[in-house]
C-alpha cells in the first residue's frame, strides 16, 4: 500500500512510490488527453427540474431554491474548470525491480478529478492503491517472460579445465 500521499494540491507529473514484495511501484499523475468539459463528460452535470432527466433534483418545496443553488454550484464548478483551477487526469502506475522498469504503464485509471474543488485528493490515492494488484501482475509477467528469455539470451558461461589450462 501506499504510505506516501498525494498532496492537497496536485500538479501533472507528481509521483509517489511505495515498495511491495522487493518492486518499486510509482503512480503518477498524467494530464488526461481528453478535452471535453466537464458538462460534456458526466451526465446529469447541468441541474434540471424535469424527473426523467439525469440532473433531476428531486422533488419536494422549496424547487426552486434547490435549483438556483444546484445551477450556481454546476457554473462555478465549469468557470474553475475553464480558469484550470481542476483538471482531469489519469493515475498511472509503473514498476520498476532493483532500478529496471518492467512496466511503465502497469495500469491505469482516467478521468479522475485533481485538484476538485473543496476535496482533498485523497481519492487519487486511494485510487492508486486500487491499481496495485493489477500493476503487480503486469509486473511479475513481464518479469516471468523475461525469466523464461533469459536461457536462451545469454550464452552459457565458459568453463575452465580443472587444471586452470584455458
């Protein structure tokens, strides 16, 4: 598990690293590629006063008021969005065995939020440790397909004659 955390404030190309059975694994935080808004991403995003639509509100008294709160919050939300005060991003992790990378992207999650306003990130790493399995299996593939190379790869050490003649 990850003992190190992410920061309350995170910036593209954090990192942070745990050890596991003798692998290093990193995950970092990677600007996600995909431009799309926020409204455009998640359904129900924009607040709607009709039942059957995905941002329905609820019922219930005082509608209206729930609604211009719901609206300003959804607005606020897009205009910190525009000025990059969140963004999404994508939590890859990578393992490497005594310095040597066996898998520079083991596994990923995308379309998290970072820097989310009124969060503390502590979700980025929680989704972190969520991946751990997953990279640690792409890890010891790798490294068990290396493994079974390696016989063939390298050439049989030279025996010397017991007398030391060569």
């Amino acid at each position: 598990m990850f003992t190190e955390r992410f920061a309350s404030f995170v910036c593209p190309g954090d990192v942070i690293t745990c050890e596991i059975e003798g692998f290093t694994v990193s995950a970092r935080i990677i600007p996600d590629d995909c431009p799309d808004p926020p409204d455009q991403r998640q359904d129900g995003f924009w607040p709607s006063l009709y039942k059957d639509a995905p941002g329905f509100i609820g019922p219930g008294s005082n509608f209206r008021e729930r609604f211009a709160k719901a609206q300003a919050e959804a607005e606020a939300l897009m205009e910190g969005w525009r000025r990059g005060e969140w963004f999404y991003c994508g939590i890859v992790l990578s393992v490497s065995l005594e310095g040597v990378e066996l898998a520079p992207h083991a596994a990923s999650v995308w379309g998290i939020e970072a820097n989310y306003p009124e969060t503390d990130n502590s979700y980025l790493t929680e989704v972190a440790g969520n991946l751990l399995p997953d990279a640690l299996a792409a890890a010891r593939e790798v490294l068990a397909r290396l493994t079974a190379l390696a016989p063939a790869a390298i050439p049989p050490a030279q025996k010397e004659p017991p007398d030391g003649r060569v």
